[in-house]
C-alpha cells in the first residue's frame, strides 16, 4: 500500500455527518456545567451539563436535528416545549454515529418558538485536544497539576454541550461552571457573580455572549494567575500557570497596541461587542492558538516569550501570533463565514491582517516584505499542484472541513493583499470598514465581500475591466493561480498570455483576470506603482509597450499580484544582464527575491532549464538581502533534496551553494551579534542555518561555542549532525525531559530530529506513539523533525508512518496536523 492510498484511507475513515436541516432558527443557549474534583486530579474524566436552547421553528416538522456527540456525551433528560402554549410535547430523542441527534415528537410540531432542555454526562478527552479535554503540568515543586480547556473550531462544540454546531446558528450563550475551590473559572464573557453551592466548590456565572457561533464558545477551569494588562482600552489580561509570570511581559506589551491598531483600522471598537479580553497560555493545545471571543487560548510557546531562551523570531511570532486572534474579533467574530467552504473569509483576513497591523507598530521588522517571502511565496508553492483545493469549495463533514484549514491563510491572505493593492490601500480600507458595519453579527459569502469592496472601487485606480464579482470569481472559486508569459514580438511590443501554472499535469481551461504592473530601467519611481498598468482578460492576450531605451522590463511591482512570471530567452538575458551589474541595475529586493523564487519553480516543470535559472540565480553571489537569500535557500533545499545531498550532484551543488554564499555569509558573522537588530538577526539564523546544513566548515567551529540563543538550534542540529557518540543525543533528550520551559523543550524536540544515526531516529519516532514525556501536542512536531532533519531521515519518517498508522492515529493529536506537514505529492508517492 503507497503512503498516498494510506493517507487517503484515513481521512475516508474519519466520521463524517451531513449538515443540519434549516428549519431551526437558536437564538439562546444557557449552559451550566460542574467539573468534578476527581477530574482535576489523576483519576477522573468526567463532567456533567444542562443545557437549555431557545429557538424558533420556521418549518412545520416532526424531527428536529442538532449536534451531540455519540462518543463524549451521554443523554439522561431531554424536555421540549413550546413556549407559547407552555405545552411539553412527547418525544423519543436518539443519537447517531455521525452526532446527529434527531427528536422525534409525536405530534406535528407547528411553526413558533420552542424551548429544549437536555441533561447529560460528559467525558474529558486525554488523547484528543479538542472538545472539552483534560490537560496537565509539572509545577515547580515536581506535583503534577490538572486543567480543563476547550477547543471547538471547527465542529468540535458538539462534545461540550449538545447544540446546532454549524457557524450560521448563531445565538448568544450563557454559562455558569461549578468548579472545586481553589480552582478558577473562564469564560468568553466577565464573571457576574460568585458563589459557593457546597464548602467544597465554587459556582462561577458569566454575562452573556454577544451574538456568535458555537465554535466560539470557550472555558477554561484551572489554576492559573494572570496578569492584567495596563493602557488597555478594555479589561485585558494575560494568564498561565504562575511560575510562567516573567514570560508573560511581551504579550501584556504588545496587545494594547494591536487592539488599538485595529479598533482604528475598522472602524468598529472591540468594546462595542465585549468588555473583556482574556489570552490563556495553556500547556497542552492542538493548534497555535484559538480566537474564541474574549477568551483567546494560546500554546504557551505563541503566548510567552522567555527573554533568556527565545530569540527574535520568536518575539516577532508571538506578536503575529497574537495579532492574527485579535483580528478574529471582527473577520470570524463579529462577521462570520456563512460556511467552512468560504474558510479564507476568516482566515485569510486574519493571515493578511495580522502582518499589516503588526507592521504599522514595528515597521523596523519589515513586515511587509517578510510577507511576500514567506506568506506569498509559501501559498505560490501548496497551490501549483493538480489537487489543489479553490478558496471557496464544497465540504460537508468535519474531514473535508480539516482541509479547509490549509490555503485559506496563506493563499486567502495573499489574493486580499492583491486586492488591496489593486484597488488603493486608503479605498480598500473604505470598502473594508463597509463590509464589517454591514455585516456585523451576521454571517458572509465571498459575494457580501465584493458588493461592500464595490461601493469603495476608485476605477481611475484600478482599471476593473469587468465587476468587481466576476473580477475576483476565478481567484476565489478556481483553484491555483497563473503563469503569464512575457514574450517579445518587436523592439518595443511585449506580448503576455496566462496559463494555469502547475508544478505537474496541464489545466488549459482555467483562466483569470490578472492585474499587471511591472517596473522598467527608464522609470525613475521603480517599484513603487502596484495600482494595475494593465489587465490580462480570460482567452485574451494583452500587451506593453515598452520606452525607447529601457534595457529590461520586470513585471509584478512587489510580488502583489498572486502569479508567478516567466519572459522569453531575449527578455531573461537583459534581466541577467542588470542583476549582474552594480547595485542590481536598481532592480529592488524584493522583485530579486521574486526573481528567484520564480526560477526555481519554473525549472521543476521544465518551464524554464534548471541551468538557464541556476545562472541567472549566481547573481546572489554579490546580493546580501534577507529576502533574497530566503527565496534561494528554499529553492536549494527543494533541489537539494530531490536530487540527494550525498549523491556527486548533490555534493557539487553545495560546493557552489557555499561559493556563491561567501558575501552574504560574511556579513552575519556568528561572532558579530546585534540583539537589538532584529532584521539583522533574522538575516544571520537564516543565512548560518543554511550554510550549516551545507556542512560551512565554519560551523564545526562554531558549536565548540556557546551559541548565542538565536543561533541555539542551530549549532545543536548541526553538533548532532556530525556526532558520531549517541550520549550527545542523550544529553539533548534528557535536558528536555528536565526542562520547565516548554519554549526550550519545543526547540530542543526540533532539534533531536537532526541526528543521522538510524537507530537513534527510529528510538525517537517510537517515543511519540509510547512514551508519555512526549506532550500530545507536540509528538507530530518530533515527526516534522525527523523528516526535515536530514536529506537521509525522509525514508525513516515515511517507513514510520507506514508501519505505525494504527498508533499515530490515536497517539496524535490529529492525524490532519500530521499529513500537513508532507506534501504527498511533491515527495513523488502518490498512484501510478
């Protein structure tokens, strides 16, 4: 059986369920939970609910359906009323392996409001970090403490409470938890009252929701301390297990200033909604962090930052990281995805905005170039392929919804940054801030997007040749993007034409509207312009008519458009000509980083010949840019490792590699710190990592040193690497297994992948599907280690996954977050 079939025959078998009918309209929920003192301790898991749901019927009917989880929830009483008449109507209830649960009554129930209340039991799960689970810490003392938390996106609410779980049924939710003294309650919401049922236990009651789906919904029971945030516009605190309290200041800095950022950028104060805004660093979570509404809950690593561990690129990930859940409060929140097929609706926004907000607060960091290189240049290569999925497709179970959760953040924030730039920053927010007023507290499809964006176009700027809906049409509904061609046909004529770009197979049919700009030697504001020159029209080509003595043409002004650009031999050899000459013959950094991200993939389809780009590429020998030189070492490494790093090719490439690296290795040198200059430090981990991974004979040197926390994983990956003694890898293990930092611990199980001994890697990989040292959060992360450790580790990790499937799937967290960190197809074992 291929990797391919296997993969395919676990998502098949992962439960699916149909979606709700219509005819139920909840307009409120009032939950009331009680976690046991057992289940905060060693020996219990269990948890007990009511819950009462308002809502009105709009179709006659005999059988209701809503969520609740076959496997985690147990029924004891179910009552339906309608309010109306005060009447309790007979009815039998039962749930089905897809958590459908179906009332049906005995009588034809007529359309009104209604009334449903349901007691039951509930299981906290320990394998699975998502509905309502069971989590735990070691605290300084060595006890070993316990927590509840949940996590419900995307359909994971249906095993806390039975409910419509779909994001379109939203309600307002009211919940009171009854918890052991000692131990603290949260909610989405400000606690209104507090009080003691028994004198062991404490009943914490919550205002109500704003109007919002289930998948919001959030409590955490625990321990924890918090510390609150100060010049904040609302009540703000960050909390997490109390001997993490130093690690906290970054976030309590940061996060005044992006809600401010964004309460002025849309228009709309996070206030206007909900008074409160809690950031929860939890021990054990299955994603990075989650944007329920007023109660954010983080990994501890994207939440706190350790001055003395963490380096700058963790800094600047806990801000993004932050950045990208705070503007869920308006694009998921506040205006909602009417359905999981338009997921880019909220993710995309968030990708997009949490880089654009973050840099108007630091614009030292860059991140707008940053973006381009590692948020356009990432969605350009998972979109090139034949099974790439459109921004906007159908899904219907909570397997096809997982997929869901892939390019709608990087693809789906990389065609609204198009927008943005097509349209005018200053129109887009207009048109942006129309959008939220229009839609808030309800629910939104691509269309409700353009009709807002549509009132703000300025068509003096943008040139639309068409409406702004069948403008974007084909960027939302069709998957992939185009490869326009630039040929030349006389002395001053270019011609362009667009084909789908594909990385292998051919699709003639797909075709867009594709706004061009592009930059000539002659111009004097190179770079600058990013509003349209030009449209290329599905089935139509176009043409630029290029100055009296311009000596090269470079189209697509900053990356903004989502495509990549290919030229004939004549228009890349004046283009080699320029980057081969001082200063680049003024081409800007990031059109060089395009440059180069666009050879390379343009040579894995045979677009263009691996040696035409290779050569045009050594112009890097003189460029010491961090965003050149992040596109190179993408390329390198995708070339590297399809053709082996061992093999005589492979050997021969690292030798030019490292040639062609001497300039830019030289201007980060790992003895020359510079804290205080984050992009500089960026720059000297990307350019150190790779040289070492290119065996820098510098690097050896450089682990007999103490490394600098930056350059920490670096110099360990590659001390492990060369060692030939397992008691290096033993030590590494065992300062994991002693450390209470969870950010060391993380980096540290990066690290241990790097090794090249066979027997050490499988022992490893064997820790995560036996070894409880290894968090459940975090054993998919020792397989991403293992498999981008070394060149000669993928056939350890695939070989793995093979023969472990049955214990990967119960062991990990979750077997999508596994398979996203492979792409099937580009590692070559799909059918056929």
């Amino acid at each position: 059986m291929t990797l391919w079939y296997l993969l395919c025959l676990l998502v098949i078998l992962q439960s699916c369920a149909a979606r709700l009918p219509t005819n139920c309209k909840p307009s409120s929920y009032k939950i009331s939970l009680v976690v046991p003192e057992t289940s905060l301790t060693s020996t219990g898991n269990t948890f007990t609910g009511n819950v009462d749901i308002t809502f009105q019927l709009m179709q006659k009917t005999s059988s209701l359906q809503l969520h609740s989880s076959h496997d985690r929830l147990t029924i004891k009483t179910l009552q339906l009323k309608h309010i109306a008449t005060d009447t309790i109507i007979p009815q039998t209830s039962s749930v089905d392996e897809t958590d459908v649960l179906t009332i049906t009554t005995t009588q034809e129930l007529e359309v009104g409001n209604y009334n449903l209340q349901i007691s039951y039991d509930g299981r906290l799960s320990t394998t699975d970090m998502n509905g309502v689970y069971k989590s735990s810490y070691v605290d300084s003392t060595g006890t070993k403490k316990y927590l509840v938390a949940t996590q419900f996106e995307a359909t994971h609410a249906r095993k806390g409470f039975p409910c419509f779980d779909e994001p379109s049924y939203k309600a307002t939710f009211t919940v009171d938890i009854t918890v052991p003294k000692g131990f603290l309650a949260m909610s989405n919401t400000e606690v209104i009252s507090q009080n003691a049922p028994s004198l062991s236990t404490v009943r914490y009651q919550f205002q109500p929701t704003p109007v919002m789906s289930t998948y919001l919904v959030a409590f955490v029971v625990s321990d924890f301390t918090c510390t609150e945030v100060p010049g904040s516009s609302t009540k703000n605190h960050v909390c997490s297990r109390s001997e993490t309290v130093n690690t906290r200041y970054w976030a309590v800095e940061v996060t005044p200033k992006l809600l401010n950022s964004l309460n002025v950028y849309t228009g709309i104060p996070y206030t206007e909604s909900i008074s409160k805004l809690d950031q929860v660093a939890l021990p054990d979570f299955r994603s990075g962090a989650m944007e329920n509404w007023g109660l954010i809950t983080y990994r501890e690593a994207r939440l706190l930052f350790d001055p003395e561990e963490d380096g700058t690129s963790v800094k600047q990930t806990i801000a993004l990281v932050i950045a990208h859940e705070l503007s869920h409060s308006w694009f998921g929140n506040l205006v909602t995805l009417a359905w999981w097929s338009e997921t880019f609706l909220n993710e995309g926004f968030a990708r997009y905005f949490q880089n654009k907000i973050t840099h108007e607060i630091y614009p030292e960091w860059q991140l707008d170039k940053q973006f381009v290189v590692k948020t356009v240049h990432s969605a350009l290569a998972e979109d090139d392929l034949p099974s790439a999925l459109a921004l906007q497709s159908d899904v219907e179970t909570p397997a096809q919804i997982d997929t869901k959760f892939g390019n709608s953040y990087d693809k789906g924030g990389s065609v609204l940054r198009m927008v943005e730039h097509f349209m005018g920053s200053a129109n887009f927010k207009r048109g942006i801030q129309q959008y939220l007023s229009t839609n808030k507290n309800k629910n939104t499809k691509p269309a409700n997007l353009w009709t807002a964006l549509s009132v703000a176009v300025d068509n003096t700027v943008s040139m639309l040749p068409a409406t702004l809906p069948n403008v974007m049409q084909n960027w939302i509904e069709k998957a992939g993007f185009p490869l326009i061609t630039v040929t030349k046909t006389n002395k001053n004529t270019l011609a362009l034409k667009q084909e789908r770009f594909l990385f292998s197979g051919s699709d003639t049919t797909t075709k867009w509207y594709v706004p061009v700009t592009y930059t000539t030697s002659v111009d004097t504001a190179k770079f600058e312009k990013t509003s349209p020159h030009l449209w290329i029209e599905p089935d139509k080509e176009a043409t630029i008519q290029v100055p009296d003595g311009a000596s090269w043409i470079i189209l697509n002004n900053q990356q903004t458009g989502f495509y990549r650009v290919n030229y004939d031999d004549a228009l890349w050899a004046e283009i080699e000509k320029a980057l081969k000459t001082d200063s680049f013959g003024g081409i800007a950094e990031l059109s060089r980083a395009q440059i180069v991200d666009d050879l390379f993939n343009l040579a894995k389809p045979k677009k263009v010949s691996y040696s035409k780009a290779l050569n045009i590429i050594n112009f890097i020998s003189n460029d010491i840019s961090y965003y050149t030189w992040y596109a190179a070492r993408r390329g390198f490494s995708f070339l590297l490792d399809k053709i082996g790093f061992e093999s005589d090719l492979g050997k021969a490439i690292k030798a030019d590699v490292l040639k062609l690296m001497d300039k830019v290795y030289k201007s980060v040198p790992y003895t020359d710190l510079k804290p205080t200059d984050d992009l500089y430090t960026l720059k000297q981990t990307e350019v150190i990592g790779l040289a070492c991974r290119l065996q820098h004979p510098e690097c050896i040197e450089m682990s007999k040193s103490l490394p600098a926390k930056d350059l920490r994983n670096i110099v360990y990956c590659n001390a492990l690497r060369h060692s030939k003694d397992s008691t290096d890898w033993d030590y590494l293990w065992n300062a994991y297994v002693k450390s209470n930092s969870l950010s060391e611990a993380s980096n540290l199980l990066q690290v241990l992948g790097c090794s090249t001994d066979k027997n050490i890697l499988n022992k490893y990989l064997q820790k995560t599907i036996t070894d409880s040292e290894i968090r459940l959060q975090d054993r998919a992360t020792v397989f991403s280690s293992v498999l981008n450790g070394n060149p000669s580790s993928l056939d350890i990790a695939l070989t793995f996954l093979i023969e472990h499937q049955q214990e990967i799937e119960t062991q990990y967290a979750t077997m999508s977050a596994l398979t996203k960190l492979m792409d099937i197809e580009k590692y070559g074992d799909k059918p056929g």
